[in-house]
C-alpha cells in the first residue's frame, strides 16, 4: 500500500470512529434531555450526514473554511464564495449567521456583478428564496434570519437603491400572482387587521410579514428594535410612493416601537415629523 492510500485509509477510519462516538454521545445528551434537539433533526440530508459523520471535527473544518471565506471576501471573488458558503452551512446548519452571510453575498454581491437586470434578479432571488426555504426551515426560532429575509424585501426591492429595483418588483410581483410567495393566510389576516389592506404583491408587504413573524421570537432588545423598524419604515416607503392613507398605521408603528424602546431619541424625532401636517 502506497503512503496516499495509507492516509485515505486511516482517514476514514478516523472518520467513522468519530462517527460512532459521536452517535454514542447523543445518545447519552438526549437520554437524560440534556439537548432541546436532536442535531439532524429537520435537516437536509447531505447536512445531517455531515453533522453525524464529522460530529466535532466539523467546527474545526467550519472554522478554517470561515477563514477562506474571509480571504475571498477582501479578494472580491464572490462566486466562490458561494460554493465555499454552502458547505459551510451544510457543516454548521444550525448557524444563523451563516445562512444571513451566505445570502447576502449573493443577493447584493453576485448580484451586483450581472450585466443586466434579469440576471441580477436571479441572484437576488436565489438569496430571498435560500432564507426562506432552507435557512428558516431548519432554524424556525432564529429572530435573526426573519430580519435578513424582511431586510432584503425592505432595501433590495423596496427601494431604489439598486438601478435594477423595478425590474425586481416586477419579478416579484409576477411571483406572488403564481402563488409562490408561500405566506400563512391566518397571519397574513392578522396583519391586515392591524395594519390595513395589505397589498401583497409589494415587497413592503413582505418585509411587514416576515419581520412581523420574527418579532415573537426576539430573545435581544435589538433584534426587537431591528425587526420593529423594519416594519415602520416599510409602511413610512408606502408614505413616501404617495399612499397618504398609511400614516396612521406608520403612525401606530412607532408609537409601538417607543413603547418597546422609550429611551430612543430619534424615535420621538420621527414620531413628531409623521404626526406633522406633512410628514
């Protein structure tokens, strides 16, 4: 046997051994309820594999792709951060921050890079959908990922930021109209009843929704906040396209937010310009 297949041989024989012990110690965490979940639970499967085959070691292998990462990111070489990104979730999956990084580099830093509008909006709408139907799937509790979703609604498409936006509004109507934006209808009721008729095919709508849903699931004063102000200004982006017929609502939001968060100067400042005569 040659070295390279003595290394490959003993390399997997690590692996499994790490393996077994790894299943051997969740058995002993979950017996006596010493974790809240079992680690591949609701994950995808090449990402459960990789949580139970690897068990400790993947923090090490996490923890030095993070530096590649890093590196790349000052290089400016965004698409391979997104093949590096997606093995980085699939070893640490349960990482919220991961799931925010990896869609941001797509939705704002690949996207920047496409020559036309169409192929921007793939990329951003990879990023909306990869909060959505993977991040928050495996990470329901995480306060944190429903603010990035609500955030790339608010500022990617809700504003002009980007010269490409309308194209993106566009998109994203055509979207909500095929039945795509996957909303729960009782939810969605309960804001309209809050905040008025709601018209889903805006990305205001979408931001409102998803920073909503994040709310209950704050554990930190400024995740609350983050995710508040992303309601209010999403309704103040209403106020200013002309529909006059939101100030009270825009209103009733930050009244609510400085109930939250008294000692916020500018939230009063803000407070006293919306209630103005022309705000």
């Amino acid at each position: 046997m040659n070295r390279t297949a003595a290394i490959l041989v003993t390399a997997a024989l690590l692996l499994t051994t790490a393996a077994t012990l790894n299943l051997h110690l969740h058995h002993h965490r979950t017996t006596p309820h010493l974790t809240t979940l079992p680690p591949a639970h609701s994950l995808p499967p090449s990402a459960a594999l990789t949580t139970i085959a690897l068990g400790g070691f993947r923090g090490i292998l996490a923890d030095l792709l993070w530096m590649r990462a890093g590196a790349l990111q000052d290089e400016g070489r965004f698409f391979e951060l997104v093949q590096l990104s997606d093995w980085i979730v699939k070893l640490q999956p349960r990482s919220p921050a991961i799931w925010g990084y990896h869609a941001w580099n797509m939705a704002y830093n690949i996207a920047a890079l496409m020559p036309s509008p169409e192929e921007k909006w793939r990329w951003v709408r990879n990023g909306l959908h990869l909060l959505r139907d993977e991040g928050l799937v495996i990470n329901p509790g995480s306060a944190k990922l429903h603010q990035e979703l609500a955030w790339i609604y608010l500022h990617k498409l809700g504003t002009n930021y980007d010269p490409a936006a309308d194209h993106y509004r566009r998109e994203w109507a055509a979207e909500v109209a095929a039945g795509h934006a996957a909303l729960d209808p009782d939810l969605q009721r309960q804001l309209e009843a809050t905040y008025g008729p709601l018209d889903w095919h805006t990305p205001q709508a979408h931001a409102i929704y998803w920073a909503a849903t994040g709310l209950p699931l704050a554990r930190l004063p400024s995740d609350d906040l983050a995710l508040r102000r992303i309601i209010y200004q999403a309704l103040i982006q209403y106020l200013q396209q002309g529909q006059t017929q939101w100030q009270p609502a825009a209103i009733a939001a930050v009244q609510e937010t400085i109930r939250h968060h008294p000692d916020i100067a500018a939230l009063h400042t803000l407070l006293d310009r919306l209630q103005s005569p022309h705000p």
